[in-house]
C-alpha cells in the first residue's frame, strides 16, 4: 500500500529544492508546492500522532488499518508490542546544528511523561540510528575521558567554564573516580552562568582569529566558530570538546542508544527510531531546555567515534542490513542495478515501510520512483519488476526477530 506522508519544517532544515526532504515528497505528490524560503527538515513515515502516515488510495490513517487488521504486524511484533506499529522512519535534511540532546530510556521516559507530560508527550524510549545519505556530521556519546581532559588543560576558556577547581579535580582524577568526575565537570559546564558563559564565548572568539591554522585545527576553532554563527553565546558550542565529533561517508551508520548525549549537525539521512517524540535538550536550541534532566540521565560512557558506527550485515548482493540492539526496528538498505531487471524483497516477519530514494520500477500495482513511501504487510512477498533504473531504497521493520 502506497502511503500519504508528512514533511515537518523545523528551522533547521534545508530550504527549498536543496532538502532532499522536499526534493522526494515533491516526486510522489507533484501537486506539493515547494518554497525556496521554507525550510523541509524532515519526512516522517509511520504512525505517531505528531505526523501519521495514510494509505494514499482512500485516506485512511496507517493506524486505523492496523487497528482493523492487526495481523499485518506480524506475530512477534503483536506478542511483542501489541497492536502498534513500534517504528518511525524519518528522512533528515540539516542545514544547521540540532540541539545537544539526549533520548530517555523506557523508564525515564515514563516517569518524565508522568510529572511533564505537557513536555513528555508521551512514556517510550526513543533510541535511534541514523544511515547518511549524503556527507553527514554529528556530535554521539562522550570522547574518551583522556581526549576530554586534554582540552580542559589546553582551553584555558573551557576549564574557566567548567571551573578551575573542578578542571584540575577532572584532569588529576583516575579510573577509580574519572566517571563520577566527568559527570561531575559536564554538570558544572552546562550549568554556567550565561553572562560568564558569554564572556569566555568571546574570548574564544578573539583567540582563535589570532592563532596558527595547526592549533585552530586541534582546538577544533572551525567548528566552534560554525556553531557559534549558529548559536551566538550558547553553552552548546562548548560541548565539542566533551563529545565525540564524527563525518559520515554515504551508507556509513551512526546508533544512539537511550540516555547518550548527541546532536546532528549536517547533511542528509536516512533516520529510524522507536515510536516517540521524547527529547531531553540542553543547548544549541531556542527550545526548551531541560539541563538537570539531561544531565542526570545520561550514562556517561565514554569510547572513541568509531565504536559509536553501526556496521551492516549482507544479506545478499543487493541488501544490507542494519540490526541495533533494541526489538523495536531494524532497517535495510537495498540497492538494485537496473540490468537486474527483477528482484524479489526478502519475506519479513515484521510489517516494514519501504521508501525509494533512487530509481524506478514497479511492485504489483505501484509504479516505484524517488518519494514513493510503501506499507507492506508482514510476510508479504514483494516482487520488484521492470526496474528501468539503479535503484536505491531503504526498508524499516521491528527487529523482533531477535529477542
């Protein structure tokens, strides 16, 4: 079934015909009008309240046929999640930084939604993993702590920040206690003053217009002075030095487990997620900003960039498949050569949304182009033919199949 679905235009999005959002929803809805001043942040897939999908043919919302025929889920998601499709695919168009956030695990989500449910809209976790379509920056999980303490010693402003009783504490500290110190000196950061946080922003400010291009690069002045264009005076430009900086190349996957602190800052992605909306923000954000909260849930891990990469498993020459460790989605990336000419998708247990990125082609009734977004029955065998170009598309389901 083909699906109607939402585009959402958050002020960090692309604008116009540069967000590969508006760019695909234009291709399957050509009445869509797209405005070179708006900018397309993100296509939402699925089922939440915030931006529901429907069955193109009759309007009817992707919930409502699953509450009629909830066998489409599949058995082990109805033992497992019952009537609800457990999955959001999202894609992302980023022209401009993302707050520094974090997502609530299960049980913190629920006690939030408890006592704010006016901010928590609702009691799942949202882990999350994102694949990058185009060149693709983030900021996921804590650097490791040597790493971290190597820029408090060496950015006199940052350890200001932090406090220079609690900078020395966190450099001086051991395995015995650097966790408890981390957790200790991120608080201190995040809860500076702003006016002293403004001061020490210009100050780094000054400094880097005056250095050589080899400490501007291992003070990481590129960045700051980006996000500082972005967020004038924010506390958040300084979190580059406490979590991992990453690029992405094309099909290279990023996960972030529940309570790990993080912020996308760039480019274009593939993105899936449990069902929620639940977001704990704490900088680089006009919004509302919860730092006790944040700053008390996350885990405070810390490990380099590469251990935070999703690797893909081959199911054959043409799927490859991305498994985080949660039941509740799993994505495949299916990339099809047109002298393949057919090409029948592997049966799920689980329902899936399909949506084409690149090429054409045909399943049963549905002409398959770039936008087109599919609903598809658990263990429904799917048949692509007539494939008339590369084709490259991504596959969401519950990864129940597993636990």
């Amino acid at each position: 079934m083909e699906l109607q679905c939402n585009v959402q235009t958050y002020e960090w999005g692309k604008l116009g015909y540069d967000s590969k959002v508006a760019v695909l929803h234009k291709l399957s809805n050509p009445s869509f009008e797209v405005d070179d001043n708006t900018p397309y942040a993100e296509l939402w897939m699925g089922t939440h309240g915030n931006a529901p999908s429907k069955v193109k043919e009759n309007g009817q919302l992707l919930s409502s046929l699953i509450e009629e025929k909830p066998q489409y889920l599949g058995d082990l998601v109805l033992c497992r999640f019952g009537n609800e499709l457990p999955f959001l695919l999202k894609i992302l168009s980023i022209n401009k930084a993302l707050s520094i956030q974090a997502h609530p695990s299960k049980d913190i989500a629920e006690e939030l939604h408890k006592s704010h449910p006016e901010i928590y809209k609702d009691p799942n976790h949202k882990p999350e993993f994102t694949i990058a379509l185009t060149k693709f920056e983030a900021l996921c999980g804590f650097r490791p702590i040597d790493e971290i303490k190597g820029f408090v010693k060496n950015i006199r402003e940052l350890a200001t920040i932090v406090g220079v009783d609690m900078a020395e504490k966190f450099i001086c500290s051991n395995e015995t206690n650097e966790k408890e110190m981390l957790k200790q000196c991120f608080r201190s950061l995040m809860l500076c003053p702003e006016d002293f946080v403004t001061h020490q922003h210009k100050q780094m400010l000054f400094k880097f217009s005056a250095l050589d291009e080899k400490t501007r690069f291992d003070q990481m002045a590129h960045l700051f002075e980006r996000l500082s264009s972005q967020f004038p005076n924010d506390i958040g430009c300084f979190v580059i030095y406490f979590l991992n900086y990453v690029v992405l190349q094309p099909n290279q996957a990023l996960y972030l487990g529940p309570n790990e602190p993080h912020a996308y800052l760039s480019g274009d992605c593939v993105e899936c997620m449990a069902c929620s909306d639940n977001i704990i923000r704490a900088g680089l954000t006009p919004k509302y900003k919860d730092v006790e909260a944040l700053c008390r849930i996350l885990t405070y891990n810390s490990k380099p960039a590469h251990d935070q990469l999703l690797q893909p498993v081959r199911e054959d020459a043409f799927c490859q498949l991305f498994k985080p460790p949660v039941p509740d989605f799993a994505v495949v990336r299916i990339e099809i050569p047109v002298n393949l000419k057919s090409y029948t998708l592997k049966r799920r247990e689980s329902a899936s949304i399909l949506i084409v990125i690149n090429g054409s082609g045909k399943m049963a009734f549905t002409n398959l182009k770039a936008g087109v977004v599919l609903f598809i029955p658990a263990n429904e065998k799917s048949e692509i033919v007539d494939i008339a170009s590369d084709m490259l598309m991504f596959q969401a389901m519950a990864n129940v199949d597993l636990f």
